[in-house]
C-alpha cells in the first residue's frame, strides 16, 4: 500500500489518466504539471521520486492534446473575459 508522497502522486496520476480518457486535455495537462512541481521540490535521491520522475517523464504527449489544451484554455479566457465585462467597457 503506498504512503505518504507515493500516495499522493499515485492520486494525481490517476487524476490524469482520468481526464485525459476523458478528453480533458488542460485538465489532465495541469495534474501532469503539478506532479512535476512536486517531484522537483523533494529530495532527489528518494527512490520515490526517481519512480515518479520516470513516470512523468516517459508521459508522452501528443500534438493534438496540446491543441486541446490550448483549444480548451483559449475558450476559458474567453469566457472570463466576456463574465468581465458585463456591464462595462474594460479591454484585455
């Protein structure tokens, strides 16, 4: 049974399994980054860690997730920006 930071990643990456089967690809992409956040603030030599940081690190991502991804996070500004400026005459 895995503990601690192993739980944790584990947790995370099936997070990202998850919502990339989902077709969620910002979703998925951001679980990826924070596991790599986490891996390159602990200890290095933590046999955890170097698990992890090849698991993260063979994640092969395609060309067509990155389009998503940027497709899904384009589309999140927009609608942040019209939720913005109801009302007044603001310009990003």
């Amino acid at each position: 049974m895995a503990t601690g930071i192993d739980q944790i990643l584990a947790e995370r990456w099936a997070e990202y399994q998850r919502l990339k089967a989902a077709g969620a690809a910002c979703s998925a992409l951001v679980r990826l980054a924070e596991m790599t956040n986490v891996l390159d603030h602990r200890d290095r030599g933590d046999p955890v860690v170097q698990k992890w940081k090849l698991t993260v690190g063979e994640t092969q991502i395609a060309d067509a997730m990155r389009g998503s991804a940027i497709a899904e996070a384009m589309k999140d500004v927009s609608r942040l920006r019209r939720m913005l400026t109801i009302g007044y005459d603001f310009h990003l």
